[in-house]
C-alpha cells in the first residue's frame, strides 16, 4: 500500500492483488513456454544433417538424450565426417543397450560399414557374414549381402562374388541394390586400374594415347563418361603395382572393383 498526500489530506493507495491462479499462469508464460520454444529434437538436428552441416548436426545431438535414434544419428552424422572409431562408440552403445530396439540392427549394419569404408575387409566381411548368420529377418539383409559380394571381389574371391550376387538376385529382387550388384557383375572376374575419367571423349583418347605403348590401356564408357582404365589382373597385388606407378605420375588411379 501506497500512500498518497493531496492538499493536506493522506489517501492511501491500493494496487489490485493477485490471485494464486494468475501467479501460475504468468510463471508458464514468462519460464515455460520461452524453454520449451528454444528445447531442440532430433528432427531439428536433422534439417543440418540434410544439408550437410554435419559438425552443426553432431554438436547440436550431443545436448539430446542418448535414446536410440539419437545414437544411431550420431553414429550416421560422425560416418559422414570420416570419424569411423567414434562412429563405432556411439554404434555399439545401441547395440549393448536393447537387442529389442528397432535401431539394433541397422546399428550392426552400420557399425559393419564403418570397417568397409575404411578399407578393414577382413573385419567388415566377418562383421557382414556374423549379421547374415544370425539376423534373417533384418529388413537391411540385400545391404549385408551385397556388401559380401563387394568385398569378396575386393579380396580377389570371385567365386564367393557370383555366389552373394546370385543370392541377392534370387531373394531381393525388387531391392535397390540389384542395380549396384548388375553394376558390380559387370566388372567381370579381375581387377583393372582406373586413371582417369572424362566427359569428353578426345581426353580419354589423349591418355591412352600417351601410355599405350607401355600399358595395356582402354576407355570404357558408361553413361556418357569416358573412363579410362588399365589392364586386367587377376591378382590385385599387380593391379596395387600399377596403382601405385600412375599415382607417382600424378594421376588419381584407383583399383575396380
């Protein structure tokens, strides 16, 4: 209360007093709803992640809880920057959680892939084959299989390659991984060294023009790209040699398959 003086006389002044109910409804307005308009969720982290801030993605998905999804999105988002070992934590941390959560086994799968990229065929072909064995529901098995196909033409073993080919054809045929598979059959059974890739054809003529009388060199086109590629080796400890000959020449070679 307030007390006021006019012309000699003393009023007192009263301000309207607050009930309990507006008090609460002010404190919900003022604390509540601010926090709950700036709280992020894993589909907010997302939008960075299709864009392709994935440093934005992972910092903003460290402050969410460790539920499944978010795991196995810091796993996906950590893949994408290359950081294959913290990968694999975030990856196994679903896998030792709950066998049950739908995220389980697309976290094998994931973790599995890791060793591919990274070139450990050995550890992602034993990782690939345990899955199979062991997961024949998993709604990703055309994945694991063709992975099995992939690194068995990577390891020179072209027999298991035609083996996980058929396979998939016979059992998957509608999956999206047909297409990689015809791609990879295509290949046929050796290894060649790929040197240099171009839109125009008078390029790809140029290079072969300038190794062919030391390599057994050919352009081989395939939608609108001619590709120019060196030898065919059944064993890719020679394709590894000539690899590493056009790499010391500057130019970008690379073993297919």
């Amino acid at each position: 209360m307030i007390w006021l003086v006019q012309k000699n006389r003393v009023y007192p002044r009263r301000y309207p007093r607050f009930s309990a109910s507006i008090l609460i409804l002010l404190t919900f307005f003022v604390v509540i709803i601010p926090t709950s308009a700036f709280a992020l969720s894993l589909s907010d982290v997302q939008k960075d992640y299709l864009y392709g801030n994935y440093e934005e993605a992972i910092s903003k998905a460290e402050n969410l809880n460790e539920t499944p999804d978010v795991l196995y999105f810091l796993g996906l988002a950590h893949i994408k920057m290359g950081n294959y070992s913290i990968a694999r934590e975030y990856l196994r941390k679903i896998i030792k959680k709950d066998s049950r959560s739908k995220f389980y086994g697309q976290a094998l799968v994931k973790l599995a892939d890791t060793y591919f990229l990274q070139e450990k065929l050995d550890k992602a072909y034993q990782l690939f084959s345990e899955i199979k064995l062991c997961s024949m529901n998993l709604s990703n098995m055309p994945v694991v299989i063709l992975r099995l196909a992939q690194i068995s033409s990577r390891q020179g073993n072209f027999k298991n390659k035609r083996k996980y080919i058929k396979l998939l054809k016979e059992q998957y045929p509608q999956s999206a991984e047909i297409k990689y598979a015809d791609i990879l059959e295509n290949y046929g059974d050796f290894f060649t060294v790929q040197v240099g890739a171009f839109i125009e054809k008078r390029n790809a003529l140029a290079l072969v023009k300038e190794f062919q009388d030391s390599y057994d060199i050919y352009i081989d086109e395939s939608q609108n790209i001619f590709k120019v590629r060196v030898g065919k080796y059944f064993k890719r400890s020679e394709a590894q040699k000539v690899t590493l000959e056009f790499l010391d020449k500057g130019y970008p070679a690379r073993i297919y398959p």
